[in-house]
C-alpha cells in the first residue's frame, strides 16, 4: 500500500460570537495564570490588540482600581510620566552622580 495523502481542509470561518467567546476565554486563562503584562507597561504596549494577554492586564488593572480607587490611577499616570528609558540617566552617569556625592561627604566630614 503507498503512502496515505492527506489534504488539508480549510478551517470553517468562525462566528463573531465564537471569537469574542474564544477571547474572552483565553484572556481569562491568562489573567487566572498571572501570565500577563502590567497595564500601561511598555511590554503591554507593544502587545497586538488581539493578544489575549492585553486583556488579561486590563482586567488585573480593573481589579486593582476597583480595591484600591483613584490611588492606583495616579499611579499609574506617574509611572507612565516618566522618561522613555532611551532619556534616562546611563549607569554610569549614576556611577558619577554617586562618586561625586561620596566624595562631597567625605570632604564635609574632613572639615567638621
């Protein structure tokens, strides 16, 4: 007998219903696993609006807003107001803003 060749069938197209449904489901899963990315957070994002995990960190943001009110809104707003991280001080210009505040120590406790 030679080999059996199958044929691929073309998926049926789903019902907007069933689609929403499948979403709604796989974002749940998501958000029950803890397997998403914080609202708002570049990595959330960068998220296609289809990706179930940008449902699921809205919904975890909900949540939290829901428990702990406008409180969590501001700060969210505050952590989005920062920089971009491309703007943001290199760790060697920290390495030098330390150095130089060790240094501006040592010599104020030399002169005490």
């Amino acid at each position: 007998m030679g080999a059996r060749l199958t044929v691929a069938q073309d998926q049926p197209e789903k019902e907007p219903e069933e689609v929403i449904r499948d979403y709604w489901a796989a974002a749940k899963a998501r958000y029950m696993n803890g397997d998403f990315w914080d609202y708002g957070s570049p990595d959330w994002q960068a998220l296609p609006l289809e990706d179930p995990r940008k449902m699921a960190g809205l919904v975890a943001f909900a949540q939290m807003w829901m428990r702990y009110g406008d409180e969590i809104a501001t700060n969210l707003n505050q952590a989005l107001a920062q920089p971009p991280l491309y703007q943001r001080a290199t760790t060697e210009a920290c390495e030098k803003a330390f150095r130089d505040l060790a240094a501006q120590q040592q010599r104020r406790k030399e002169a005490a």
